[in-house]
C-alpha cells in the first residue's frame, strides 16, 4: 500500500516509493529505493522536505500506523523481490571477453527475434531478456570493461538491434555510478533493450534511408518512442521504467524533445539516462546516412551542448562512466607511439590503460604493449583519428 508519511517517522527497512514530485528538489539519484543505509536515512531527514510516499508492500510499515493519508491503489502487478547482492570476483579483462561474447551475442540474437516478432505483429516475449540483462550485470561486475569494449562492433545494417544492446550495457554501467541496484538496476538495463521497439513501427525504407528525410518521414519516426509505448503497454513481463524509458528517451531537459515535449520536472531519473545513453551510442556509431564519431569526440561534443539537452549531474555520471577517453578511442602518446584505449583506470579518468601497437616515426606496426598511463612516464598528447591512419580500432 502507499502512504504518505511525515519525515520523522522514516526508518531502515522500508521501501521509500516516491521522495518528491519534483526529482530536483531531494540529493537522491533515484525516486524509489529501498532504505537499507544509516548514511540515507541521515541524508532523508536532513532534506528540506517534511513528507515522502513509501510503499508498505516492499518495505516496513511505520510503527504506529499514524499514516498521514492512502491516495493511490496497490499495483495489481506482482511485486518482484529485489536480488540479493552477488559478491563478484573481478578477473582479467581478457579473461572475461571470451564470456562478454558469447553474451553480447546471445543478447543480439534476442532482441533480433523480439523486433522480428513486432515487425510480423506478434506478441513480445521478453523472458529471456531479462535473464540476460542479469548476465550482462554479472559480465560488468567482473570486468565493465569487456562489454563496454564490444558495444563499438556493429555495422549501418545491423545498427537497429546492436543500438539496444549498446544501450542496455551503457544504462546499467551508468546504473551502477549512480548507486542503482538490485531490480532497479536490472529494469533499467531491460529500459535500454527495449527503448526503440517501436522502430519495428518505421516502414523499412524510412527506418534505413540514406538520405536526407522528408519532413512527413520524419515525423514517422519520431512517433517511434509513442509506437514503442504502446507494444510495450501490453506485455505484463514489462515494468513501468522500460515504458517511461521508451516514451521519452527523446525527451530533452529544456522541454525541446519529443512526444510530449516533457521539461526537466516531468523527467525521471531512468529517462534522463536513457537520453544520454542512446544519443552517445547514436553518435559513436556508423549509420546507413554517416559515420560514427569517436568516442572521446562525441563525449566532448555532448559536453558542449549547453542549451539544456542533458540532466548535468546524470551526464557527469556517465562521463565518470565511460572515462574521458572512452574505450575504443585512439591516442597519440609522446613517445611517438598510437595506442587505443582497452581500459578505464581506478586511478583516474585521464589515465586509461592502452594498448600500444603502431609507430608514427616508422608508420608501421609495432609488437603489442599494454600500458596504463597511471604508472606511465609516457603521456598523452592528442585524440587521434584511426581513419587518417587507415586504422580500425574495433579491430585491434
């Protein structure tokens, strides 16, 4: 059951449903969590705010039962119980490859059947999607590196599922620098699978058009996220952050985006991440009209666009994310030397760990050193294009 109750009588053990209407005005990233942490309860009670929503359902009930008021029905859903916390050995980044391929993999195979079933009218099965996302998680809990290298390999034909694949590792490696666990965790990386089904909605022919759209196939596509909506609005497997995500993925904070025009009050947390994750994968990316950008050329574009497209907080977030310098992109060192990012360093976002493989004095390539820069008296001198070099780095 929701409840509204006074700060005052918030305590360990229960399920904190809705802290504001307005995600703003509280230091939590999240709206609904359950509160497990001294530290979270101190930082509620320490809010200028004098009452929140919880939910008696998933949590404990306050003690005297002196609830201020009941205003919103028990969801006729079933409650998913939240995982327990998995204490992971971490392992070698090429160790944990040969798995995060065989994932990457399998999750690709998914979703091409899901979007194929949409695209013939049937009905959206996504159990087995959710089995994955938990297999993608366990892949980044041992090494985030492995799959965050791999979301990069794709072509313009393929471009429709491995997006969502992308999307789905980048929401849940952003889920977890933002301090998301458990089921919340595992629904926002389903958001990010799911967030562009309603393309299956696009004529093929509009969907992959080389060319430069027409006002009226533009408007086509961008009634995708209200398409999405709606196929979504019917498989019960779905949970309520992958129909927000889907809808406004496209939503901006300055009330620009589209369908709803929604403004930075309207938009939740998960929607916010969905925004960052699908343009940055858009922008890294070869389309059927372009080639990507660079990893650290797009992050430095994004970083740019100062006219209220992005939640700050939530991109500076994902910058700690993915690292200054992305994996995938390509350094000029001052030793001489080009090397492409294969790590992110715990030391710091300016330090990766590179892979060494090509001489600028003999423009040839040399045998293969792993460096991380943090230990390193060699530096970075420049971002480097691989394609003024006739180089590929998904290939190296």
């Amino acid at each position: 059951m929701i409840k509204k109750i006074l700060i005052g009588e918030v305590r360990l053990g229960m399920y904190i449903h809705k802290v504001s209407d307005n995600w703003m005005d509280h230091p939590f990233w999240k709206n609904a969590f359950l509160l497990t942490e001294q530290a979270e309860l101190e930082k509620l009670q320490g809010c200028d705010l004098k009452e929140l929503w919880i939910d008696t359902s998933k949590g404990l009930d306050v003690q005297h039962g002196n609830s201020i008021e009941t205003d919103r029905p028990v969801d006729s859903k079933p409650i998913q119980p939240l995982p327990v916390e998995q204490k992971v050995e971490k392992v070698a980044l090429a160790d944990e490859l040969v798995v995060a391929r065989k994932v990457h993999a399998k999750t690709k195979a998914v979703v091409v059947s899901m979007f194929s079933d949409v695209r013939m009218g049937k009905s959206v099965q996504v159990k087995e999607a959710l089995t994955l996302v938990d297999e993608i998680h366990l892949s980044m809990e041992r090494n985030s590196n492995a799959l965050m290298s791999l979301i990069r390999l794709k072509t313009a034909d393929e471009y429709t599922y491995l997006h969502s694949v992308a999307v789905c590792v980048l929401m849940v490696a952003l889920g977890k620098q933002l301090g998301l666990r458990g089921e919340e965790l595992k629904q926002v990386g389903v958001a990010g699978l799911l967030h562009d089904i309603g393309k299956m909605a696009v004529p093929h022919e509009i969907l992959n058009k080389p060319d430069k759209l027409t006002d009226e196939e533009f408007d086509i596509v961008k009634n995708h996220p209200r398409r999405g909506w709606e196929i979504l609005q019917a498989v019960y497997q779905v949970d309520v952050p992958a129909l927000d995500v889907c809808l406004h993925h496209h939503e901006r904070m300055d009330g620009k985006g589209y369908p709803e025009r929604l403004s930075a009050d309207a938009l939740t947390l998960h929607a916010r991440m969905g925004a960052v994750c699908d343009v940055y994968d858009a922008l890294t990316s070869d389309r059927c009209y372009k080639k990507g950008w660079e990893p650290a050329e797009a992050i430095r574009k994004m970083a740019a666009w100062k006219d209220g497209h992005f939640d700050e907080t939530v991109f500076r977030a994902f910058v700690k994310t993915v690292g200054i310098y992305p994996v995938g992109t390509l350094l000029r060192l001052k030793s001489g030397r080009l090397g492409v990012v294969i790590e992110q360093s715990e030391r710091s976002l300016l330090m990766p760990v590179v892979k060494v493989f090509f001489s600028m004095r003999t423009n040839g390539h040399i045998p293969v050193e792993i460096i991380d820069m943090s230990k390193s008296e060699d530096s970075i001198v420049s971002v480097e294009n691989p394609g003024q070099w006739g180089l590929d780095t998904g290939k190296i």
